[in-house]
C-alpha cells in the first residue's frame, strides 16, 4: 500500500509535534522514489540469502 502511494505522489510531509503544541512539518520530494526503491529490493536480493523455509517469494 505506502509502496503504491509513494510511487503515484511527487512529495511526502511528515508533522513532528513540538513541546510548545506546534508541529514542526518536513516535506520531502519523492521524484525518483520508485527507482531508489527498485534498486534497493535488487540489491537485497542479490545480497541476502532467502530465509531459511522460503520459497523465495517477495511481499
């Protein structure tokens, strides 16, 4: 689900609340997310071994 949704937006903004009441909001791009995501999965898999009973399917 936050796979699809960060693939189909263009920016994220996460609220951080403060001692004084307020929020403090960080807003963050998300262009070329889907492809950092690709490339961090591709890495995993040539890296880690499937756990052990695995049938080698991704969720």
């Amino acid at each position: 689900m936050i796979d699809a949704i960060v693939r189909s937006s263009t920016r994220i903004g996460i609220a951080f609340p403060m001692q004084s009441g307020q929020f403090q909001v960080s807003r963050f791009s998300l262009d070329s997310a889907g492809k950092a995501v690709d490339s961090m999965r591709s890495a995993v898999i040539k890296e880690v071994p499937p756990a052990k009973g695995s049938r080698g399917q991704q969720s």
